[in-house]
C-alpha cells in the first residue's frame, strides 16, 4: 500500500500463542497485644510465560520504501530499492520462568487516642528470567561476544538467564504512615511515605529467546547514501553464502545489571468533616520511579558534529558484529518518572436521598521514557525508542498521559417525591406509580488535553535511528477546532514543524502540543415498581454522552515527507482532527427482582 509518503507490503496474518500462568502461595499472622496491631506474612509467585511468536513483521516479513532513492516512495517500488526489509522470527515455542519472593511485617500503633503510626518492613526479590531448555542467548554490551545460557562460563551471576540477579537495598522496602486527629475532633491530618518495587515487562519481540541460533529475525534499515539489494536479487543478506546466520539480523541485548524499577511515593492531606456525612479533603501526592524500562536502538552510529557518523558506542568491541547485523535493540532499566499533584475532594456521603463526590487534580507528570506498552488511544505518540540512543537527556518531557487539570465528580439524588419521601408520602397509587420514587444518576468528567510529540519518520540524521523527532521553526500554535479545508478540524499550525535537514536531529522536544480534552456528562433515572412484597420491577433510562459533545480522537501528529510550506494547511491529516468517539447512546433497561 502507498500514499504518496511511505508504502510497503508484507506483514501478513500473523501466527501467535501466549500461554501464561501465574501461581502463588502466601500467608499473613496476625497479632494483637494492647495498642499495637501487628502482622507479618510472605509471598511466592511462580511466573511462567509459554509463547510462540513469529515477529512484529509477520512470518512472510515486509518491505518499506520511503522515497530516499528516487523522491517518491512508489518510484523506489517500481525500482524494488527498500529502505527497510523485515524477516519473520524462524523459531518455535520457547517458556521463560521467573519467581517474585516477597515477606514483610506491619506494626499499626495506636499511640494515643488521636494518634495512630503505621511502620512496615517488605522485603520483594525478582528472580532472573530463565529458559525452560536454555534457549536464550545475549550479546556482550560492548564486547559483542555472543553468551549462551545454560553455559558456565558467562560473566553473569546467572548464567542461565543471562543478566545479573538484582540483590540492593532497594529490596528492603520501609513503609511508614501517620494519623493524627488533633483534639479527638473533625479534623484529620494524614502523611505517609513508602517505597515499592515492579519488575516491569517488555515487549516479546525483544525477549532473549529471539536470538540465535534459538530463532532468527531480520531487520536492516538503509540510508540515502546506501544501495541496498534490489528485490529482484532475492534480497542478499537473507540468502548469504557465508552461513553466518548473524549477517542480516536482530538481536536482542539485556543490560547486565537489569533490574526492578524503584518506586519512591509520598503524600501529605487535611481532611476536615462538616456534620455527619460532609467532609473536604485537600493533598499533595509525589512519586519519584526510577530504573523503568527502556527500549534502546544499540547499533545506532553516533552523529559528529560536522554531520557525518561514526560507528556507535554500543558492540564496538565486534566490528565485524558491529557491521553484519540488522538491528541490535536493548532493554535497559534506565528510565525515570517525576509525578507532581494537588488533590482536592468534596464528598458528601448519602444522607437525605442525596450523595456526591467531587474531585479535582492539577498535576504535572515528566519522563525520559514512554515504557513499552505506554501509546495508545488519545495519548499516542509512536516514540517508544529514544530518538539518540546516546542522549537520552533530550526525550525528558511530560508523561504520554500527563494531564495538567482533570476534574471528576458523580452524583446520586432521590427525587424527594412520592410514598417515604418528603413530598406526596400521601399520594394515591397512580400518582405514585408515575411520578413517585425515582432517582437520577449523573457522572462528570472534564480533563485537558495529553501531550504530543511531533515526529519526523525520516531517519534524517542518518545514523540508522528511530522515529526522529521533527524542527520546530516556530513556537507551536494550537488553532483548537478551526475547520481544515479537506474535512475535519485543523487542530494545529503544521508551518510550525519542518523536517530536519540531514545530518541533524529535530530539535522539537517530547510533548510540545496538547490535544484535545475531555467534557462529557452521563445521566440515569431509575424507578423501581413494588409488584408484592418480595418482587419488584426496575426501570431505568441511561445516556451515555448525555450532552453529546463530540470526544475527538488525536490529531495527525507525523510531518509528511518535505517541509510544509507556509499557507499549506497540512499534507494528508498532519496537524488534523479527522475523527471522534463517543456519540450520545441511550439504552432503557428492565430488572426483574424477585
């Protein structure tokens, strides 16, 4: 398929099985002794994960061409010169295990009437992932030497899953909590501090078990000033006569010294009562995580400052390696997250047929990482490898999901009508019957814009990365939803991005464009109809989207081949809003209670 900026084919129907099992065992004691409520336990957790898996490209591969021979991308087509040629994984089913061994102990100490301290101890150590039949294997960072697992000479502590087996102090993870209520009154004052820690999961496709001579992947990416081998040859590297089935591959590195991430949570509150069932509540919350994920591109050449490159810091201990292979992505635990937030709630618990609860959140989220699995939706950005593997100081920006003000309330309201309510107890039946009883329901949901992050697609350093990022060559102005011609909202100003020119990376940072927010109002009425003392029938009347105001999707936020000249509202739907979710959806629904 084609459409004027990038075509391809390939990718088909794609065979996959994921049979994952999780089994755990655990116990918790606990004891009572004058003000102290004390409790310990542990856990074990037996993760297993049985997969087969043939590739993100499919088991027939794929062919991308991009237009950098000959100006078009159908051009480079016809003269069967790709810019990136993908192979299918040749592998079969592989199973990895691993163990989370967690105990800790939790002392709740009434100090005074008005004042309870919460003191806790965890302890949580991860296991390695190992292979079932060794059938993994990883590549020396910066050797380049090629390890397998199962085999005793490796320089990891674990030799079976390849990479070292974390044993720090953040295993040891303290907890503590203090409640005070000053004077015995309405007023409570909440603070607590506690550190976690989650082996988070990657993405399958850069597991160890990918690497050969277990299983088998292509993926060669070509700049401009390369000639690649044209379709008509049969495509070379996939058909060396060396036998070296490393000429033309994938590999998959873990870090050595791979770990958990670090989660470091505080929060301090005052929450006030006002009768019997009101109360306010106003907090800050902050967490630091630390050692998250990333995917990094490892055979990345490093970009001078004269625009020329020079073979990457990554394997250069294995020219040869080095120079042969596709693609070398690396997993890493060297990500980080700041989360800032002033938390505001009002809640009024039911009394007089009325509840509701009221929350507002200003937060701000930053991050040099998307994670694995963090795109999707409104919030996509399609950035999840580091545009320069070496700087990963410049993709430090919000969150994928930061969102500076978001409001969310609910409310519960018994129409004070009808036989046991405030007004027309008396009523006949038929009046009851039709006016009396009923109860509305309404959920309120308001929240701006996430952040988006303009990519350029075009490998315009050449330094065989990923996804770079676009120039800014002007500041970023949001139109908001001005008509575009072609159909749609023209939610940004697309002269404001420019494509790198080569040699360079884009300068535009992570996040510089928010899109579209969130307003939408859910409303239910209910009534339920007395047919005997112990049968009732309800109905009830719901709008999803009650206001039916439009939830607009993301806009186009990938700058088409070129620079965009000014005036030029967009190529394709860069910078537009071309779709929406949402629509107002009425249901009626009856319930038999019996």
């Amino acid at each position: 398929t084609g459409d004027g900026t990038g075509c391809g084919f390939g990718n088909p129907e794609v065979s996959e099985e994921f049979s994952d099992t999780v089994g755990q065992i655990g116990d918790t004691l606990l004891i009572s002794r004058g003000k102290h409520t004390m409790r310990a336990g542990f856990k074990f957790v037996r993760q297993r994960i049985d997969t087969f898996y043939s590739g993100n490209a499919g088991v027939a591969g794929q062919f991308n061409f991009n237009g950098q021979y000959s100006g078009a991308s159908e051009a480079d087509f016809i003269l069967g010169l790709p810019d990136q040629v993908q192979g299918g994984i040749a592998g079969g089913t592989w199973g990895q295990r691993a163990s989370v061994i967690s105990a800790f102990f939790q002392d709740d100490w009434r100090v005074t009437s008005d004042l309870t301290v919460n003191l806790g101890l965890r302890y949580e150590l991860n296991t390695p992932w190992e292979e079932v039949e060794n059938r993994q294997a990883n590549f020396g960072l910066i050797s380049g030497t090629e390890y397998l697992a199962g085999v005793s000479s490796c320089p990891y502590t674990n030799c079976k899953a390849l990479y070292n087996q974390y044993n720090g102090i953040t295993n040891f993870q303290p907890r503590i909590g203090i409640a005070w209520t000053p004077g015995g009154k309405s007023t409570v004052i909440r603070t607590a501090v506690t550190t976690s820690s989650f082996l988070e999961g990657t993405g399958t496709n850069l597991r160890l078990t990918l690497n050969s001579p277990f299983a088998t992947e292509h993926d060669i990416s070509y700049t401009a000033s390369q000639t690649p081998s044209t379709l008509a040859e049969g495509y070379l590297p996939f058909n060396n006569s060396t036998g070296n089935s490393l000429v033309g591959a994938s590999l998959r590195i873990w870090d050595a010294n791979l770990r958990p991430a670090v989660s470091n949570q505080w929060n301090f509150s005052i929450q006030h009562g006002f009768g019997q069932s009101t109360t306010v509540q106003v907090g800050y919350v902050g967490q630091r995580n630390t050692h998250l994920m990333v995917p990094i591109y490892a055979n990345q050449r490093i970009l001078n400052a004269d625009g020329s490159t020079s073979p990457g810091y990554y394997l250069s201990g294995n020219p040869t390696l080095q120079n042969e292979i596709g693609a070398a992505k690396l997993t890493a635990s060297v990500g980080n997250q700041d989360y800032q937030a002033l938390q505001v709630s009002f809640q009024k618990r039911l009394s007089d047929g009325l509840e509701f609860l009221a929350n507002y959140t200003y937060s701000k989220c930053l991050t040099n990482s998307i994670g694995y699995y963090g795109d999707g939706g409104q919030a996509s950005t399609s950035i999840y490898y580091w545009p320069n593997t070496y700087d990963g100081k410049s993709q430090w920006g919000p969150c994928y999901y930061d969102v500076t003000h978001a409001f969310n309330g609910y409310v519960t309201y018994d129409i004070p009508f009808g036989h046991g309510r405030k007004f027309g107890s008396r009523v006949n039946g038929v009046v009851n019957a039709i006016a009396g009883g009923w109860q509305v329901n309404t959920i309120l949901s308001f929240r701006g814009g996430f952040p988006y992050t303009i990519g350029n697609f075009e490998d315009s350093s050449q330094t065989h990365g990923t996804v770079p990022r676009a120039n800014c060559i002007a500041p970023a102005k949001v139109f908001g939803t001005l008509k575009a011609p072609s159909g749609g909202y023209q939610w940004f100003d697309p002269n404001s991005y420019a494509a790198p020119p080569l040699g360079t990376f884009g300068n535009c940072g992570v996040g510089t464009v928010r899109g579209p927010g969130l307003h939408t109002a859910d409303l239910s009425v209910s009534k339920s109809f007395a047919i005997t003392e112990h049968q009732s029938l309800e109905f009830r009347a719901e709008a999803i989207n009650f206001t039916n105001t439009p939830i607009l999707n993301a806009p186009g936020i990938n700058l088409p081949s070129g620079q965009v000249s000014t005036g030029n509202f967009g190529n394709g739907n860069f910078g537009q809003i071309t779709s929406s979710q949402g629509a107002r959806n009425v249901q009626f629904a009856l319930k038999y209670h019996f």
